[in-house]
C-alpha cells in the first residue's frame, strides 16, 4: 500500500510542476520591463538633447516595441 501512495504523490507532484511551468518566462518580462525603463531614463537624461520631439518620441516607441516583441518571443518559445 505504501509503494502504490509514493508513487501517487511523486506522480501527482511531477504533474503539478509540469503544469505550472518555467518561471524563467516572468523573470526575464520583469527584467526586459525593467531595462526598458533605464534605457528611456538614461536615453532622456544624456541622449536625447540633439533630437527633436518627434524623434525622441519615435525613439520611445520603436524600443518599446522591440522590448515588447524580445518579451512576446520568450513567452513563445
């Protein structure tokens, strides 16, 4: 009896870590979010006085969105 309940739980908790996933996906979106922010604040802070408003705010979006597409193909992958 005891055989057939160990190898219950270690079944059921192999299932369990299988269903839940890899945390490595939250990590780097957190990290990715996290570096975006920094490059924007040193970008505002020491890049960003010979550039019109307009480029800055084309700057702005375009690594928004390569951050966004950095962190979209890790959760795909």
């Amino acid at each position: 009896m005891e055989l057939i309940y160990q190898d219950t739980c270690i079944e059921t908790a192999q299932l369990q870590w299988q269903s839940e996933g890899s945390i490595a996906p939250i990590v780097f979106s957190i990290v990715g979010v996290i570096a975006w922010l920094v490059f924007i604040l040193i970008y505002a802070l020491f890049w960003s006085n010979g550039f019109s408003l307009f480029q800055n705010i084309i700057v702005t979006m375009v690594s928004l969105a390569i951050a966004g597409l950095l962190i979209g193909l890790m959760w795909v992958i």
